[in-house]
C-alpha cells in the first residue's frame, strides 16, 4: 500500500507572535514547559515536591521568588505512595490546602503520559501544576523508555499539553544506579527525557550533613542556571534553607562540601571588621572573588551580618563597626 504523501506546510517566522517564558520559581520551573526532578530513591525529591505543592495550594510559595497571586489548583499522580496513609498526611503536615490538590481515579485503568484524562483534568480543574511521580509509572505498558523515538513521542505530546495550558508539568524520576558518570546520563532510560525537559533538577543528600538535601539545577534551556538551594528535614517538618555552595558533583559523589561559602564569606567580614570600619564594596568584591565566593553569597552574608551601605564621594562603601555577632 502506498504510503500517503504529507502536505508541506510552511510557517514565516514574522508571523510567529513573540511570548515571554512565564516562571512558577524562576529560573526552576517554567510555566508550559516540562521539569524534571531526579534523584536517588530517599534523596528527598518527592518530599520537595509535595511541600511545594502544599505551599501553592495556600497561594504561597518557598520563598519570596517564588509569586502567586491566589491559592493554586494542583494535579498530584503517585504511582509509589498510597494516598490515605502516606499522601495525605504528608500533605497534612506540610500544611496544605486539600481541597485544591486533586488525583486522577486510576482503579479502573491505569493512567499513562498519554492518556486524554489528563488534559480532561487539566480544563476541568484549571490546575497550573500536574505532577507525576514517578516517571516509570506512567509510561504506559507498551512503551520501552530506552528506545529514544518512543520517550520523544511521549515526552513532546505531554510537552504540547503544558504549553497549550501554560501549566508547570513536573515529573520525578530515579536516578540509575551508574555512578561517576555525568547527571545527565544518570537519569532513568533514555536521554530523550532529559533533552526533552526545559529545566532539570538534581535533588539529593548532602554528605556530612544527616537533614539536608541539596537542590542543583543541571539543565536550563531557557535563562542562566540558578544558584544551588537546600532543605532541611526536621521532626516538626520541612524547613527551606535558599541559597546552599554545593555542586551536582558533589551530591553524585556524596563527597562533603567544600568549606559553606556562607559562612566563609560571613568569617572574612568578621575578620575585615577587626581592622577596619569602612572599606570600599569594590575590594570586598575582590577579596571574596579570589577566595571563591561568589557575589550573591557575599550580598547573602552582608545582609545576615547588618551592614549597611553608604555611598562617598561616588563610591559605595560597607560599614562593617556594627557587624551582627552571629
């Protein structure tokens, strides 16, 4: 039978209308995009992504970067966890507003990347956040995930379905257990998956440290990388920590961080302040640089110190006499 010929059809780029990326948490996770959040099993990246979803159920978000304008509808698929003795009272105590976090039914048919109740459940409840944990699960039976035609199909049709919604699809998946090699190439069955997503999230233990877990962005096609962040879990809950020195080499490893960076920059003030009161912000700048920390962790350490700025003669100076003793 001869194959029926498709039509060529052309598009001008002038008639293509210009949009700006929308971000839930820049530059994390983008609106209409995929993101993935990949890990070793225990590393914390379902407890992540069930403290955010309780968060934006309460119109809230991790932190001050993270904008909403009103509490958020949320599609939350697990194919590991139950729902009444492990979900819900995961969310219980995360604080979240039930009501607006929603499962898809699977007792009569299982759910797949595919499957047209998820665009059904997208319109029918406005959700800006469809989670799927874990990828594995929703595959479908017939898809191999290590043949990179079948995980593109199925990634880009999952991909449409958050463009044309402009909703936040994360899907969580365990890492394999290869280990030395990049993170790319550790993430579970074929590459696709990786290169499909917009944003990719390492999430995993911080060695030498029982409670925390390191968030390490390792793919970002749409703005520069973010800044590596860390949770804290403690017996009364789930504690966001921002700005962590960490590399995704480092989580890989499970080698130890080098020296805080935080509080290295915290000490050099301390030690600046012991001779002098006044010093120009351009030499700090310096010292931090040749010593490895960045710019945003010494603006990190300057704000928890309490110094002020003051500008002489055109030039901004940093009052280190009142440095805050912490």
């Amino acid at each position: 039978m001869e194959e029926k010929k498709t039509e060529l059809k052309m598009i001008k780029m002038s008639e293509v209308q210009s949009q700006e990326i929308e971000w839930l948490r820049y530059p994390f996770i983008p609106y209409g995009k995929l993101t993935i959040v990949q890990g070793d099993p225990g590393g914390g990246k379902t407890t992540l992504i069930l403290n955010i979803a309780a968060r934006l159920s309460k119109g809230e978000g991790l932190d001050s970067d993270m904008k909403l304008t009103e509490p958020m509808k949320i599609i939350y698929q697990t194919a590991e966890d139950g729902l009444a003795d492990t979900v819900k009272p995961r969310l219980e105590k995360a604080g979240a507003d039930c009501e607006r976090i929603v499962v898809i039914d699977e007792s009569d048919k299982s759910l797949s990347m595919a499957d047209e109740r998820l665009e059904e459940a997208i319109i029918q409840t406005g959700a800006r956040m469809l989670i799927l944990d874990p990828i594995q699960a929703y595959l479908g039976g017939g898809m191999d995930m290590n043949r990179a035609n079948e995980a593109r199909d199925m990634t880009k049709r999952l991909g449409a379905l958050a463009e044309k919604y402009k909703c936040a699809i994360i899907l969580i998946g365990h890492m394999n257990k290869a280990s030395g090699n990049k993170a790319a190439y550790r993430g579970m069955g074929s590459i696709d998956f990786f290169a499909v997503a917009r944003s990719v999230l390492l999430v995993g233990r911080v060695e030498g440290e029982p409670n925390i877990r390191a968030v390490v962005q390792i793919k970002n096609n749409l703005a520069q990388f973010g800044h590596p962040k860390a949770f804290e879990l403690m017996e009364s809950g789930f504690k966001w920590l921002g700005d962590y020195e960490i590399t995704a080499d480092e989580v890989l490893g499970g080698i130890a961080p080098k020296a805080n960076k935080l509080e290295q920059a915290k000490q050099m003030l301390r030690e600046l302040a012991e001779t002098s009161n006044v010093v120009q912000s351009n030499e700090i700048f310096d010292m931090a640089e040749e010593q490895g920390i960045s710019k945003r962790t010494l603006e990190n350490a300057k704000k928890e110190l309490g110094i002020r700025a003051r500008k002489i003669n055109n030039s901004w100076y940093w009052e280190l006499d009142k440095i805050k003793q912490i």
